[in-house]
C-alpha cells in the first residue's frame, strides 16, 4: 500500500485493503488465485510504504497530449550529460560572456515550428535535505532507529551539509523535490503482520536492500561529475528552419553561429535561419 502522506493505522489500513480488493478483485483472484477478501488478507504480505514522492508512482507526469503538441514544457537539465556544458560549445561562448550554462539542444531539420507553451527550466541538484538544520534532525532520526541496519557517518554528514550548499541555486520546488527523494530513498518499510494484526517495521527493506543509500551516493556521485549543478538551463537552436517560442518563457535562449533570433510583432522569439 502507497500513502503519499503519513501511514494509517491498524483499523484505516484493513479498511483500504477491503477497497483496494473490491476495486481489483477479479484481477487479484486471477493473477494471485484468491477466492475471497478474507483469503487475500489473511495469507498476502502487505507492504506499506509512507511519504512517497508522486515522482515515483507517476514519473515526470501524466501525459496532457493537447499541451504536447504545443511543444516543450520545461527545459530538463536531469536530462542532460557533462558534454551539454556551454564551456564545452565554442559556438555559444560569445553569447554568455564567461557565464556557464546548460545547453538544451533542439534540432529543427529544415521545419518551422513554433512553440505556445509558457517554457521553464528544471536544474540539476543534489538529492539531500532542503537546509542544514533539516538534515541534522533526519540524521538523528535515522541514526537513533536500531532497526536501520546502517548509520550516516559524520563524514556523509558533511558531504550532504556540502550538497546543500551547492543546491544554492535551485528554486525551492527543486529544492523540496530531491529532500522528498532523499528521505524516501532511506525510508523504512512497513507491513501488516496480520497473525500480530498489527503495523511493524520490517527490517528487510526492500527499498534499503535495493542499495537506497547506495543510490543516493551514487546519484550525487553523477551529479557532481556533469557539473550541471544549478545552472541555468538555455535553449541552443540548430538545423536550418524557424522556431517561433510565443509563450511566457522564463529561459535563456541562445541561437548558434549559423542562425539569428529576433522579435517578432508579438514581442516573442523567433530562431531563423
């Protein structure tokens, strides 16, 4: 069971496994071969996960196909590699007097577009906790659980008192955003012991035993190789053609050599060749 808030107790969670078996029964008799709701409660393992970010049940998002067509949406330097470094494109140095950017590379091919959506940029960052004084009270929580199977070290303190330093330039939301991941990555599992018929914590973690805490040093291990923490996330044109951006865009937006951009009578940018 997946609660984006807090977990529920004994008598809230039975109450939302009888829902959740009445929405899905025929599937679950099916695929599991249950014949009632008091079998499936009575012999199935219930996991309960709390505080889960909707990043990781839904993704980047649901779909809304009429703003897709509309073009991008944001400008996601999560998707981006060290390569993408403005320092790294001699064609755009000119253009940003010494400040280093990432670079969102489209590539038009000869066709006109234009683009309506309002355009943001989404900054790489480090998963951590939003500031210093948060982080200390969570690694004292952590740290006070016997049943975690592991501690974070003063070291990994420091590194992640670090981290949140160089989050500096991330708006809040981003900011809210790797807290939330970082705090779920190193979250307990619990389960419905239902011979105790009660909540316990389960010490075999699945989430822990998928190398939680080893994601995250390796998230930021990668994070800090791109060097794409926290900086501004441009859009670079290239391929012959017209990209017209005519929404309420909050982006650099840098053309190459080759192409120029000016104003249209909408006072919006247009990418010409």
């Amino acid at each position: 069971m997946i609660y984006f808030g807090t977990k529920p107790d004994q008598k809230e969670l039975k109450e939302n496994v009888k829902e959740y078996y009445e929405a899905n029964e025929k599937f679950i008799n099916e695929a599991f071969g249950f014949s009632s709701e008091e079998e499936f409660i009575n012999y199935y393992f219930i996991a309960i996960y709390e505080n889960v970010p909707h990043e990781i049940v839904y993704g980047q998002g649901v779909l809304d196909a009429g703003k897709a067509v509309k073009g991008l949406g944001t400008l996601n330097a999560r998707r981006l590699e060290s390569s993408d470094k403005s320092s790294n494109n001699n064609r755009v140095k000119e253009y940003l007097n010494g400040k280093e950017q990432a670079l969102y590379t489209i590539n038009t091919m000869g066709y006109d577009t234009t683009w309506s959506n309002d355009i943001s940029e989404t900054r790489v960052g480090y998963m951590t906790m939003k500031d210093s004084e948060k982080l200390e009270k969570f690694i004292n929580e952590l740290n006070n659980e016997k049943e975690k199977g592991f501690k974070i070290t003063e070291k990994e303190k420091k590194e992640l008192e670090t981290y949140i330093a160089l989050n500096k330039n991330l708006s809040d939301d981003e900011k809210d955003y790797f807290e939330k991941m970082f705090k779920f990555y190193l979250s307990n599992r619990y389960g419905y012991d239902n011979v105790k018929d009660e909540i316990r914590l389960f010490k075999d973690n699945d989430i822990r035993l998928s190398n939680g805490k080893e994601y995250i040093d390796e998230y930021n291990k990668r994070v800090a190789e791109s060097g794409l923490v926290g900086l501004s996330v441009g859009l670079m044109k290239e391929g012959a053609g017209t990209l017209a951006l005519t929404g309420e865009n909050t982006i650099p937006q840098i053309p190459t050599s080759k192409y120029s951009r000016r104003r249209n009578s909408s006072n919006r940018w247009n990418y010409c060749k």
